[in-house]
C-alpha cells in the first residue's frame, strides 16, 4: 500500500510541474473578438462586421443542387457541409457523395503532388479548355477527383464517392468531370 501511495504522489507532482511549466502570461488586455472595430466608431459590443465577408461560401452555391444532382445521375442533392469545403448526399440508383473544394491560393501543381503522396494515380485531362487532372484511389476504384485551375483564382476539386458500398460508374471520372465542367462553363 505504500509503494501505490508514494507513486500516486509521484504522479500527481508530476502534473502539477508540467501544468506549472506550460503556463505563461501575455502582456496586453484581452478583448472579445470585434471589439472596438466592427463599426469603426471606438465602440466594444464585440459584434464582428460580417459585410467583409460577402462571398464566404460563394463556393457551395457556384452550382444548385438541382444541377449538382442531374450532373452525377442522381435524383436529388442535399447539402451536408458548407464551410471550407462543400458537401452533398445525392440520391439515385447508387447513392453518392459529392464534394467540392476551392482552395484559393492553391496550385495545381501543389494539389497534384498532394494527391500523388496520399497514394492517388494522376491523369492529366483537359475539361472545357482548361487543364485538369483526374485522382484516383486504387484502393477505392469507384471514387474520383477532378482538379482544375480556377478561372478566377486557385484550384477547384470535384470528388464523387459511391456510398454504402454501391457499385461504382462505369467511368467514375464522369460525373466530377461533368461537375467540373458545368462550374468551368459558369452554368451556375
């Protein structure tokens, strides 16, 4: 009973010198986020002026649901997701997952040698003029990427995933590639 009592004190000033010894104190005066510079008037309600932020998820609606749904051969799309990413449940003979990425300051070289360090086999394509590649997961054979350069700026991903372990496409490039093309087009 001993031995488990001085190893319990051992253990307990243990973490009472490491929580001691990641602590620290910053100078300065905490403020909530916003504060003093929402309306630009000096004021602290700590409210964010979200007007910057206009175009903050332009990227989940460059396509409807409706398109989002006809263009993988399903029947209708939910949105899961908006947030850095985009995400759709689409409903159909093979129920899908979709997903689309803008990542803004990324390059395609960048994005390619992402996915070729994941283990993903590349195919240099062009869709609607524009350079593009295809990703694929020999392990997940029915699952597809496409990657574009964004007219804009940045690069666009398109995945398309069969879900619940659905048969795959014939080509699962198709439907991110028809994806792909529809934003390209600006059918939006």
């Amino acid at each position: 009973m001993t031995r488990r009592v001085g190893a319990a004190l051992v253990a307990l000033l243990a973490v009472v010198l490491l929580v001691a010894g990641c602590t620290r104190s910053i100078d300065g005066e905490a403020r909530p986020l916003g504060g003093g510079t929402a309306q630009g008037d000096g004021s602290d309600n700590g409210s964010v002026d979200t007007n910057q932020f206009d175009k903050l998820l332009l990227e989940c609606t460059l396509l409807s649901p409706e398109q989002i749904a006809t263009a993988v051969g399903g029947t209708a799309a939910e949105s899961t997701f908006n947030g850095a990413i985009c995400r759709w449940v689409v409903s159909g003979a093979v129920p899908l997952g979709v997903t689309f990425t803008w990542f803004e300051t990324g390059t395609m070289a960048a994005e390619k040698q992402t996915v070729e360090k994941l283990g993903y086999t590349t195919d240099t394509i062009r869709v609607s003029g524009t350079s593009a590649f295809t990703s694929r997961d020999p392990k997940r054979p029915g699952v597809c990427g496409v990657t574009a350069k964004s007219p804009d700026r940045g690069v666009y991903t398109w995945w398309v995933e069969p879900r619940g372990g659905g048969s795959a496409a014939a080509d699962p490039c198709a439907a991110p590639t028809k994806l792909m093309e529809l934003v390209l087009r600006g059918s939006a």
